[in-house]
C-alpha cells in the first residue's frame, strides 16, 4: 500500500503502525501520527493503515 511518510510517498507491506515503526526505525523509541491523530504507543500493534494515510514517524533525540 502506498502512505506518505514524513511528507514522502512511500510503499509499505505494513497493515499496522507497528508494523510501518518496525521496518523504518526497529531499534527507536518512536512516536507516531496518522492523519494529524497522535497513536499512543500502547494502540500501535492494533491502529490499521490504509492506502493514502499521512504518516509521522518522529524519533526521540536527547543532549544537554
């Protein structure tokens, strides 16, 4: 299915937010966005993608 990942097309195998997470950043903690709605990170295995969602993958990134 086609989405639009962090303003890009993109072409995914994945029917989950879960999933998509898993493919682009296995390793990150990570916080997601689909159509402007935030998806808590304990409804991702469950939240279906669908052909033409905008999703928002942002990464934790700390210093000092």
């Amino acid at each position: 299915m086609r989405v639009l990942l962090n303003g890009e097309p993109y072409e995914t195998a994945a029917r989950f937010v879960s999933e998509l997470i898993a493919e682009q950043a296995p390793a990150a903690r990570v916080a997601a966005v689909v159509n402007d709605r935030v998806v808590p990170a304990a409804e991702q295995a469950a939240a279906a993608l669908a052909e033409g969602d905008r999703v928002e993958l942002l990464t934790f990134a700390g210093g000092g």
